[in-house]
C-alpha cells in the first residue's frame, strides 16, 4: 500500500490510465530475435530479490541490442561507449523483467491459453499484431496474411515468438487493470474531469513572486539545518552502486600537420584512377574509409559550411567533375559528380540569438521583450550580429560561433524556425520568433536549393605512429614527475591542464572522457590520492588522480550536494515566508485585491477572462498549471486562501465559472473518449515505469557484473 500511496498523488495518470487496455511491449523493441529468459542458472550476473539473472541471459539481451543496433545502422561501427549503453540497457531491461515477473506472481496473474487465442482473433488485437500485421492501405489487420504465418511450417520460431510477446502483453494488461482496481477512480471523477476542460474561468488576482518574500540572503541556512535534511531525506539519496572521482591530464591524439597532408596525398594519388573508374561502387568499397558513399545525394547539410562553400563553387557543380579533396572535420573527401539538381529539398543557413523566458512568468516575459528590444537596436545601430550573439545568445553551442547553426533543411528544426527562415531572403534580420525552446533573433546567410547525385571516397584524418609515440612520452613523462613531486605542481609547471571527472560509476561513460575500461579498472582498485599509470585510450592518453570513494550506498554530502540542498532549503523558508505574509494580507478588514495591490507598488492586479484548465493558460498573462489548478477548485465571489502558483502565491478572487450553452456532461463524456483513450496510450507506460520504479527502490538488486 506503501507503493500505491505514492501514486495517488498522480491523478492525471491515474485518470488516463484507467482508459488503457494494453501496455506498451518492453523487450520487443529489440527485434524478434531475442527469446527472453531463458530459465538458465549458470553463471550470475545479478539478483533481483533473490531471483537471478544469469549470464546466459544477459549474454543474449546484449547481443540482441547490437544486432537491432546493426540491422537499424548497417556500417556504423560500435564503439566502447555503444557497447556499454548496451549493456546497460540489457541489463536494466532484465531487471525490469524480474520486477514485472515477480508482481505478476504477486498479484496471482495468470494466463490461459484461450485467451491467447481469443486475443490474436480480436478486432483489436495485441499491439505486436498491430505491428507486424496492419496493412498500410487500410489501416486494418491483414488476417490472410496472419494466417499464412500461422500455417507455414517454415515460419514456426516466429509463431512462437508472436505467441510469447503476445502472452507478456496480456500479462502487462492484467497488471495494469489490477494496480488501478487498487486506486479506484469513480464516474464522478471523470466526470469532473470532462467537466473542467469545458469550463472556462473568470478571476481577478495578484501574484505575489519569491523574491517578494526577500533576498536569499535574508533566509540562511545553518549546517545543521543541511545535515537534518540530509539525514531526513537519506532514503532518496540511495546510490546503491559505488562511485568515484578523479582529476585527469589529458593529451589528446590530435593528427599533425604532417599526418593531413599524408591523407590528402592518398586520395591525390587515386583521382586518375578514381575519375577513370566504370564501377563506383565497387571502387568505394575498397578505396574508402565510408564503404557506403557511392551513388548518393549531397546538399549542402551533408557538408560543414566551409566545405560546403568549396564543393558548391559554381566550377565545381557539372557533370562528370572529380571534386577534392576537400577538408571536412577530421577527414578528405574526394567527390565524383554525376548529375547535377537544381529541385532539391531547400537548405538554409541560419545565425540566431536565443533569450529563453518562462511563459508562466510575466516578469519573465516583459523582461524578454525589453531585450529583444535592445539587441534590435544595437542591430539598427550598426552592432555586427555575431558580436550581439556571443554576448546575448541563450544557446552555448552557437554562440560560440557567433550564433551559427550552419546549413540545415526544414525538417531539422522547429516549424516555427523553419517558417521563419524559409520564408525570408539571405541577409534578412526577423523576429522575435517563438518556439518551445524561447525566442529567437534569426539571420538568414544562405539559402540553397541545388543537389548533387555522385560518389565519395574519405579519408579519415588519423595520428600517425609518430605522433602517437611522441603524445605517449609526453605523458610519461608527466606520470613520472606527478609520482614523485605531486599531481598538481606537476601540471602547474608543465603549463597542463587538470580536469575533473565529477561523480562517476564503474559501467559509466565520463564526460570528456568516454568509457574505457582501463579508467574504471583504475579507478575502482585505486586509493584516493592514488596516480594512475598512462592510460592509452582512443582518443589519447589520460594520467589520473583518484580523488574520491564512495561505497555507502548513499550520495555523500559533499560540496555539490551540500549546494543543492541549502538552495532547496532558502526556497522553502522563502516560499513559507511568502505564504505567511499573503495570508495576513487577505485577513485585513475590509480588504479588496484592488486595495492590496495599490498598497505594494510593483504587484500587478491581472484580471482574466476565459482561463483555461485543461492547459492552465491565463490570457494576456500566460501559462501557470498550479494557478489555473487552484482557480479551477474556488467558490466564486470570496478572496481565497493564498494558492500555489509556479512561482510563489497569489490571492484570487473568481468571478465565475463558465460551462458552453447546451452542455451535456454525457454527452461530451462519450466525444471525449476517443481522446482520452489516445492520450492514455500515451500515459499508461508512464504509469507502469512509476510503479515500477517505487517498486524498484524498495527491492534488494544486486549488480554483480565484473
């Protein structure tokens, strides 16, 4: 019950859920290749409450994932870090499956095998059907063709993995269906549901901020106060696996000078023979390091803008043309031209300034508006855009680059940006465009509509055995003096760089760093103050300080965490302060929101017509879901209780609730559900992977991989 009370405080997921009749498959994403538990005990690499998971097992979940990851990216190359997320996923995946196996049992949820028939005759059946089964034209199961399937002798293994997929989303379903009997959702309540996205709200208030309350200075924080909290919250600070944190010296494998002219000179070499060629495709198979560069389109995304300018030079696009090489992050391509379109799918390039604001907000957005405001007219002023960008932008990527985002088509950004730039002419300012990510100042520098059909062959820009030998003495010779005259006087007076990790697990990809198994055998055997050997890795050579352990099984309170929770704990004095102060305001005699905003010079009095809850939009002052929500709850005519907003408080007086003329609650009950059921099948796996998860931190999961 402990599980269950927990999700009482999700209503909206409860509401959608109890539409649900079937969840969402876990493992079949994986394709049809993978066979599940097998049942097999030998070695183990982990115990979910007792229950194990075997090596077998995971061997099969993580050799499934790479071969769906194969099949989906035929040629890529797995790296380190894609075999990690691999496991990772296999491993987590397994678990899940544990979990699931054990509530099954639990909940005494069983399976007859007329039910499984029934459900593949069904008119709506199992997802896995619908998936491998609808035909496109129709939109309707193709029951010859399920038939065929059924009958065919040669297509057994795959009835039979239709049949166990099939049974787990049955399964999955009667969980789901028992989980919600537990937490009942009555007619009322959807009633009520429907209700509220019809009504519309009239109501008058003032929002009363954070910062009302004072400054964050005048709510300090004691260090006990911290550790009270700490120790308080303790059981959400589980770290069940241990951790560490190091300081590195990184001396990055970057190819010389000497190293690109050699790949140029390769691909120099082989032009003749190259433009000569009758078999592209054969040619590019054996000649280049991208085996699958024969015979596509190029426009100008597929380039970096500089090589983009260089292969679209108006002497290079003609038929027939050998192209390159041209330099192109990291690698030469050498491009054979074999038809030329000037049809293609448009591509732009594009510089923005990005101001991120919270809607819900209005300081926020007037705060926005002023400065968009300003940069305009810097801009008039004759302030170069990239300069307004480096200064201004919100997106740390772009601005960098004076706010270039490079080439790109429509369907690579938002519909709002796309709209925006497509729409205006090269060395066009326009603006302020809105998307979800704020709003954005654009430039349009270049609009592109030509294509080019031919054949590539790269080389790709790698170190060669000099260079690699001279970054490896390098790093000896850091290692060396770090040993015997200290870490960091040794960086210092080699003019080197120390990095930190941050906080890291041993099956885990480092920022900056990557996975690599020699980091994390070091730092999981090492003691703090300990210095790593040279660490050779694919992108260079790593020299480590162990700077912290942590085998609790909680996060420690260190500094980062010791930050989070004073912040946490301000907020809360603050929001208690600002509660108590709005509640004295609304206890005066006499008093009207009228009065109380001319009394406080700097609050707004917002009056709104036509507030609605079903997206907590306020018009004329934005979107606040926790507002719109207590709004939604109040008794017209009397000033409420301070309320929640997304911001702080405020006082609300609602003038009325405004239900359509000739509304039905039945009515518009039966239209809605067809929406409700959409938006469920949205939900439900939310509200399973919830369960899940609560039921997740109170079980016992041993992680016993090497």
């Amino acid at each position: 019950m402990a599980v269950m009370s927990s999700l009482r405080d999700k209503t909206h997921v409860i509401l959608y859920a109890l539409m649900a009749a079937f969840l969402v498959l876990i493992v079949f994403e994986w394709g049809m290749n993978f066979t599940g538990k097998s049942g097999k005990t030998g070695n183990q690499v982990g115990r979910v409450n007792g229950t194990v998971i075997s090596s077998s097992e995971y061997d099969d979940a993580c050799k499934a994932i790479t071969e769906n990851f194969r099949r989906r990216s035929p040629g890529a190359e797995v790296t380190p870090e894609n075999e990690l997320e691999f496991q990772e996923q296999a491993w987590a995946t397994l678990v899940k499956q544990s979990l699931l196996d054990q509530q099954f049992e639990k909940f005494g949820i069983t399976l007859q095998d007329q039910e499984v028939i029934d459900a593949f005759s069904s008119q709506t059946p199992p997802r896995v059907i619908q998936q491998y089964f609808t035909n496109p034209a129709t939109g309707a199961i193709d029951r010859n063709k399920l038939e065929t399937v059924r009958r065919d002798p040669r297509e057994k293994e795959l009835w039979l993995q239709l049949e166990k997929y099939v049974r787990m989303e049955l399964k999955e379903s009667k969980l789901l269906r028992a989980l919600l009997t537990l937490n009942h959702v009555t007619d009322r309540d959807l009633g009520d549901l429907v209700g509220r996205v019809f009504t519309r709200f009239s109501a008058s208030f003032i929002p009363f901020p954070l910062s009302f309350a004072g400054t964050d200075s005048s709510f300090p924080v004691k260090d006990e106060e911290i550790k009270k909290y700490y120790d308080e919250h303790k059981e959400l600070l589980k770290q069940v696996k241990p951790s560490r944190k190091a300081d590195y010296v990184f001396f990055p494998l970057i190819p010389s000078s000497k190293d690109s002219l050699a790949a140029r000179n390769e691909l120099e070499a082989i032009r003749a023979e190259f433009s000569a060629s009758a078999n592209d495709s054969d040619f590019v198979k054996v000649q280049s390091d991208n085996p699958a560069g024969a015979n596509r389109v190029f426009s100008r995304v597929d380039f970096s803008p500089a090589a983009g300018d260089a292969f679209f030079a108006q002497s290079n696009v003609a038929s027939g043309k050998i192209v390159g090489p041209i330099a192109d992050q990291g690698k030469y391509r050498l491009i054979k031209v074999k038809q030329v379109s000037a049809s293609a799918q448009p591509a732009a390039r594009a510089s923005h300034i990005l101001m991120r604001f919270n809607p819900a907000s209005s300081e926020d957005v007037q705060r926005v508006r002023a400065l968009s405001m300003f940069i305009f007219k810097q801009l008039q002023a004759g302030v170069p855009f990239d300069l307004l960008a480096k200064k201004y932008s919100a997106d740390p990527g772009s601005a960098v680059n004076g706010g270039d985002i490079g080439w790109f088509t429509k369907d690579r950004v938002v519909p709002q940006f796309a709209a925006a730039v497509f729409g205006a002419r090269p060395g066009s300012i326009v603006g302020p465009v809105q998307t979800q990510f704020g709003l954005h100042i654009i430039k349009v520098t270049g609009l592109d509509s030509r294509a080019v059909v031919g054949s590539e062959i790269v080389r790709v820009i790698r170190p060669s055995t000099e260079t690699l030998e001279s970054e490896r003495r390098l790093a000896m010779v850091f290692q060396l003096s770090a040993k015997e005259s200290g870490f960091d006087k040794s960086a210092a007076a080699s003019k080197l760089t120390v990095s930190k990790t941050g906080e890291f697990f041993k099956r885990m990809s480092i920022p900056q760093i990557g996975y690599s198994e020699k980091v994390a055998t070091f730092a999981f055997k090492a003691g703090e103050g300990d210095v790593s050997d040279v660490l050779e890795t694919d992108k260079g050579f790593f020299v480590m300080r162990l700077t912290g352990k942590n085998d609790s099984g909680y996060h420690l309170l260190d500094q980062e965490l010791t930050a989070q929770i004073r912040a946490e704990l301000v907020q809360e004095k603050k929001s208690a302060a600002l509660e108590k102060k709005v509640a004295a305001m609304a206890k005066e005699p006499g008093v009207t929101l009228e009065k109380i905003a001319a009394s406080h010079p700097g609050m707004k009095l917002v009056v709104a017509d036509s507030i609605r809850w079903i997206d907590g939009l306020i018009p004329g002052y934005g979107v606040d879901q926790p507002l719109v929500e207590a709004i939604s709850g109040l008794v017209p005519g009397k000033i409420s209780a301070p309320v929640k907003t997304s911001n702080g408080y405020a006082l609300v007086l609602l003038a009325k609730k405004i239900v359509p003329a000739g509304f039905d609650l039945q009515t518009e009950k039966a239209k809605a559900a067809p929406q409700l059921l959409r938006a469920a099948q949205q939900q439900q796996q939310l509200f399973i992977d919830e369960y899940l998860d609560a039921v997740r931190k109170s079980s016992k999961i041993e992680d016993l991989r090497p």
